[in-house]
C-alpha cells in the first residue's frame, strides 16, 4: 500500500530542517534570559553583590581557572606555560550618590602635655 503521510517529502523535509534551525538560534541567542546581558557593571552604591560569568572578568578565563585549580601542574610531560593574566576593565554602576567622608585629623600628643594625668 502506497505512503498517505507527507512526512517523506522535499517540502516536509525543508519545512522542519527550517524549525530545527529556528529553534537553534532562539536558544543559543547570547542575550536570552539565560545568556549575557546587554551591558555588565560590577554593582556600586546601592545594588546587591551580583553574580557575573568569569569570561566577562578576565580573558582566557578556562586557563585561569585550571591555573588557580592546579590542573595539569604536575604533568611532566607538556608542561604548562606561564599564566598571561589578562583583566578587562569593567564599569561601576551606582545608584545612589554616597556622601564624601570626611576623616578626622590624626590625633597626637601635645608636647606641653603630660602623657597620664596623674604624674
């Protein structure tokens, strides 16, 4: 009996290669709500501790990281080459302006006073 179902079609082939690719591209957008954000600051006067990716703090993060975990430092064999520690400069975002502080002269002992009262 001949096949009803048009599952075996150009058409149908075309038409779900095209949602599989869809789909693709709505996951691994970089700014979906699991992704990056459009502009990372490192939290100032007012906000909370946030929790940032390590490739937004530093480039070449994963050698970082098996730099400080010590992963591969006793392989004889490669060893690993010096660490190039590469730091981006990421801005504050402050929402509130923080008053100046004002700090207090550095309090000394006069030289016509006497150090214990008493004496």
């Amino acid at each position: 009996m001949a096949s009803t179902r048009n599952k075996n079609t150009p058409g149908n082939y075309a038409l779900e290669k095209d949602s599989y690719l869809k789909r693709h591209t709505m996951l691994m957008y970089t700014h979906a709500p699991q992704g990056q954000a459009f502009q990372t600051n490192i939290p100032g006067n007012g906000l909370l501790p946030a929790r940032i990716a390590s490739s937004i703090l530093v480039e070449e993060s994963c050698n970082v990281e098996s730099y400080l975990w010590g992963i591969g430092s006793t392989n004889l064999e490669n060893p690993q080459s010096e660490l190039q520690y590469k730091p981006k400069s990421i801005q504050s975002l402050d929402v509130t302006n923080r008053i100046p502080m004002i700090m207090p002269e550095r309090f000394g002992i006069e030289p016509n006073q006497r150090p214990m009262y008493l004496n």
